[in-house]
C-alpha cells in the first residue's frame, strides 16, 4: 500500500452543505484489504467464501461483476445503505478509503446535480481492483 493510497480529504464544512450528493448516488469502497480486515475482521484473514457469508451481517455486500470481488456498503435505490440525515454512519476510521479520499469540490454546490468532486487515481475503479485482484492471488 503506497502512501497516497491513504489520503483523507475530508471538507466537514462543505460536505455538510451539501449534504451527501456522492453518498446518494453509488457508495464508496474500500481501497485497502488490509484496512478493511483490520477494522471488521481484527486483522483476520477470509476466503472469498467464507467474507461472502459474513458480509450481509455488517449491512455489506461483495461487489464482484468487474471478476474481483471488493467488499462495498449496501447500495439503496436512495444511495448507500450507511447515509442518513446525520450523514455516514460509519466512523471516520471505518468509512470507505474511498468515501476518505474524494476530494470535495465547491462546484458541486454550485450545479444542481452530479458531483463535480474529484477521485485521486489511487483510488480509481481499477486501482481499487488491481488492490483486490492481488490481495486475493496470495492463499489464505
Ligand atoms: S458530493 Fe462532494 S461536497 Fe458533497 S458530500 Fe460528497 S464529497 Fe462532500
Ligand atoms: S459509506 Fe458513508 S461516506 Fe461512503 S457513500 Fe456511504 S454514507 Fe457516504
């Protein structure tokens, strides 16, 4: 894991304004395999069968049509399964390295729709699944 690949870009003040627009659309996942076992797991190491089945307890699910299965929140007609009024329900040190790393944008506010917020490239869709795909080729 690359230093960069553990930014936190939050903005509370902007975010708050805005209310969660990224929460509603698609939610964030976890970048990082061993962030994510350390903080629902204590580090503990499972197959891909043995996360599929404990995954839906935690309000999860495995995201695997891409061919690399990554764990990610409960998607909802509304958005992520973790947003509320109050905002993410995870803690700041559970939230998707994802979620943590899109940098807020103020243009966001300033459209009516769609999130002007920008990914760093560490966390794209296919670092993400390069991150996975080679966590899951090393045998439990
Ligand atoms: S869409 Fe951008 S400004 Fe709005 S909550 Fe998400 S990161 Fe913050
Ligand atoms: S996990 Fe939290 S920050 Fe990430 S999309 Fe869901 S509600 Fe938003």
């Amino acid at each position: 894991m690359t230093k960069s690949a553990k930014t936190i870009s939050l903005n509370v003040t902007l975010c708050c304004k805005c209310g969660g627009r990224c929460c509603q659309g698609s939610p964030g996942v976890w970048a990082d395999p061993q962030r994510f076992f350390a903080v629902f797991f204590a580090g503990q190491r499972l197959t891909v069968e043995q996360l599929r089945c404990r995954l839906p307890k935690l309000g999860l699910v495995l995201w695997e049509k891409s061919g690399v299965p990554v764990p990610a929140p409960l998607s909802l007609e509304s958005g992520c399964s973790f947003w509320g009024e109050s905002g993410c329900r995870f803690s700041v040190s559970e939230r998707p390295c994802q979620c943590l790393a899109l940098v807020p944008n103020k243009e966001t506010l300033q459209t009516s729709t769609g999130c002007r917020c920008r990914l760093p490239e560490p966390f794209s869709r296919a670092a993400v699944r390069q991150r996975w795909q080679a966590y899951w080729l090393v045998d439990c």
